[in-house]
C-alpha cells in the first residue's frame, strides 16, 4: 500500500466518525432513553478493529480514545488508554476467535462495553461516590441502549471498508 493510500484510507475513517461523534454529543444526548445516553464512539471503535485487524483497531481505538475524553466533561484521559486496548481486544477477537461481521461486531461491542462500564462503575466505588445498585442499573441501561446503534455504527464502516484499499502496514 502507497502512502497515499493509507492516507486515503485513515482520512475515510476519520470522515466516518465524524457523524458518529456528532450524533452522540449533539443528538442523542438531548433524548435520553431511560435517563442515559448512548455511547456510540467505542462502537466505531469496535467496528472499525473488527474490519481492519487488531494493529489497525489499537491505533483507531487510540484516536478514538483521544477524541473522547476532549469532548467529554472531567475526562481524565482514561478513555485514550482504554479504547487503544479496546480496538486491540476487539480486532484479536475478531480475526482469530469470532467472525470479522455484524453479528463479530455485535459481541465485542457488548464486550467492550461492559468493560468500560465495569471500569466505570469500579472507580466510582472506590471513590466512595455512590451505590453499587443505581450504578449498575444505570449501565445495564447504557449498555442496551448503546448495542442499539451497533448496525448502524457498524454498516457506515463497512460500507468505508470496502472502498478504501484494504493492506494495512504499520
């Protein structure tokens, strides 16, 4: 793959995320479900991992990672670390374990996301900030509702995949 391929390539996923990112901080977080919103950018980060491979879904996971904790309030730059790792796991589940599909993505998103709800809820414990009952109640909601975007998420970078070249060298 040329440079300017994989310039191609990674300017077309970052193109794709944009109404992703835009959908979760202008949109659906003015029509809260339940009292939560979703979280639709750890699930481009879990589909892009699943169609691209472990290497490519680290590094995509890292930028998504960062563009999260900027736009999100009181981040403490967990969320860089976390979704690097994310788009690893995903991308090795997904090439070795699970199918590289929708039904691949559906998994790892619900993986993902309970890990990052788990870690949520774990620092919040330890912190002594609230009960372990509306947290994980609050979760559960969060996870649903966000495995709702999942075909949707997953169908845009799909549809990226298969007009960008496909080699991915790091």
């Amino acid at each position: 793959m040329t440079t300017k391929d994989f310039s191609i390539k990674w300017l077309a996923y970052a193109l794709a995320l944009l109404p992703v990112w835009f959908a979760q901080s202008f949109l659906l977080n003015r029509f809260p479900l339940f009292g939560v919103v979703p979280m639709l950018l750890p699930l481009a980060a879990v589909a892009v991992a699943t169609l691209e491979g472990a290497t490519a879904g680290a590094g995509f996971g890292l930028a998504v990672g960062v563009l999260f904790d900027a736009v999100t309030p009181g981040a403490a730059g967990v969320m860089t670390f976390a979704m690097a790792l994310v788009g690893l796991g995903t991308g090795l589940l997904a090439q070795y374990v699970l199918r590289q599909d929708l039904i691949g993505c559906l998994i790892c998103s619900a993986l993902a996301l309970c890990v990052i709800d788990a870690g949520r809820v774990a620092g919040r414990l330890f912190l002594a900030s609230a009960p372990l009952e509306p947290m994980l109640a609050v979760a559960g909601k969060e996870i649903l509702w966000s495995l709702c975007f999942v075909p949707l998420v997953y169908l845009l970078f799909r549809w990226v995949f298969r007009r960008v070249p496909k080699a991915t060298v790091f």
